[in-house]
C-alpha cells in the first residue's frame, strides 16, 4: 500500500466508549459524537477499512487506516 499522506488524517478522540471528532471536515459542526463502534476502530487501528457516516451532515469518511490519534483517509480532508 502507498503511504497515506498527512493532508488524508483527520485527528479524532476516544472517551470511554465514545468517540469524538473536535471538528467535521465537511460542515465545521463542532464536537461531534459519532457512531463509530469501539470494534470498528479496533479494525481500522488492524488496517482493515471502515466507512464512517458522519452524524451532522451524513457524508461518508472512508477510513483506510487509524492510530491512537489519526483517521487516516482516502481523501484530502485539510485546507
């Protein structure tokens, strides 16, 4: 696989069971909680693909790859 570059990351944080992003890349909404399950970021984390959906405006993330940080994606997600 290509290496993925940092323009494609988008970071994210996991409270307990939760996980946030501080900001959407596609509509700027703030704090936003998404659906993402605790098992999905175990795959994503294993370098299995993850689609995510996010809940403020329903654009579709596709999620190549996650550290403890980072999605990192098939699209430039920075400006």
């Amino acid at each position: 696989m290509d290496v993925i570059p940092f323009i494609n990351t988008w970071p994210y944080e996991k409270q307990i069971n939760d996980i946030y992003i501080h900001t959407c890349p596609y509509c700027d909404e703030e704090q936003v909680l998404t659906h993402m399950k605790t098992r999905d970021l175990a795959r994503a984390k294993e370098g299995f693909k993850v689609i995510l959906i996010m809940p403020c405006c329903n654009e579709k993330m596709t999620i190549l790859e996650a550290d403890d940080d980072y999605f990192w994606t098939d699209q430039p997600l920075r400006k």
